[in-house]
C-alpha cells in the first residue's frame, strides 16, 4: 500500500513539473525557448564585442543605447572616454554617465534607426588618454510580439485540464485501492469471526 502511494505522488509530481512544447511559466517566458544565462528568454536587443584591448556590452532599452566598456584582459571599467556611435551614415557621440559607469547614446536619429527589427552593424570608435580603438558589432532586434502571444491563454488552458484530468484519475485510482483494501480487510474480519 505504501508504495502505490508513493507511486502515486510521484506522479502528480512529474505531471507538474513536466513542459509540453509551447508552455509557458508563470511570467508567459517560453519554457522551451532558447534560455540565456539565467535561463529566461531575452527580447531585449543586446550587443557584445572585443578587440584585443577592450570589450563592449551594449543594449538598447529606456530610449538609449546603454554600453558598458572593460579592459579585456583585466575587466577594469574604462571610464571618462570619448565614444562615437556609428551606423550607416549616421554617427552620434556617447554621453558618460559617472554614476553608472556607462556611456548612453540617446540621439533621436540613430535610435530610432537600430530599433527597427534585424541586424545593424555598429562601429564603435574609443579614446581613452592615449588609446585609441575601433569595435565592431552587430545589434540584433527581435521582431515585435505578434498574434502568437494570443495563442498562450489556449495553451496554459489546455495544460490545466491535462493536469486537473490528471489529478482527478490518481485521486480515484487512490480512493478506488482504499476501498478494495477496506472490503479486503472486512471480509478477512468476518470470516475470522
């Protein structure tokens, strides 16, 4: 008896934990997307690059193009520098932020350039005291959400009543051997009487 109970937990257990293709968890992530380092789906556009001075981390968000530049071999931020932005045929200088430590470019002209869905390559020009350096890099912006997301809400519905169904059979299976077990014990009961 002991183990059809466990048996049973077990299997409630794994109904919940399992992700059917297309589920989502609780902040409408894609569980089956490709994850990044902490495992949940970026859609905000990133940039990363080195040279064999520097290495740049960039993303745009909050109506700017925010980059963060280290030293490549010792990550020590390089701060106070002058950077310049160019895409195309527009070009825009950076704006060092000391109390964040990054470079932001908020020029109306080029923002609105990159944030258009696909691949901008980004030439990136720095001087800092006597160095000087060019980094190259790709900005990728994903394609806005499209009807795809509506689709969730029959999705995440679907799944509750798979696991709800799921439930309701263990539930009986458990009932339906407590049962069998008590009109087991009884007869034995009676016929030893």
């Amino acid at each position: 008896m002991k183990h059809l109970y466990l048996l049973l937990i077990a299997m409630l257990i794994s109904s919940t934990a399992c992700a059917s293709p297309g589920a989502h968890g609780p902040n409408g992530e894609h569980l089956d997307g490709q994850p990044t380092a902490t495992g949940a789906v970026t859609s905000i556009p990133r940039i990363e690059t080195f040279t064999e001075s520097f290495e740049l981390l960039g993303h745009l968000a909050g109506g700017e193009l925010s980059i963060m530049i280290d030293r490549y071999e010792t990550n020590e931020p390089v701060l106070n520098g002058a950077l310049e932005v160019q895409y195309k045929q527009l070009t825009a200088r950076a704006t060092f932020h000391a109390d964040q430590g990054d470079y932001a470019v908020d020029d109306p002209a080029l923002l609105a350039a990159i944030a258009r869905p696909g691949s901008h390559p980004l030439l990136f020009t720095l001087v800092t005291g006597e160095e000087s350096d060019l980094l190259e890099g790709v900005l990728t912006v994903p394609e806005p959400a499209t009807e795809h997301d509506h689709e969730h809400d029959a999705d995440r519905r679907w799944w509750l009543v798979a696991a709800a169904a799921l439930a309701l059979v263990a539930v009986a299976v458990a009932v339906a051997v407590a049962v069998a077990v008590f009109l087991a014990r009884r007869r034995r009961q009676r016929k030893g009487a």
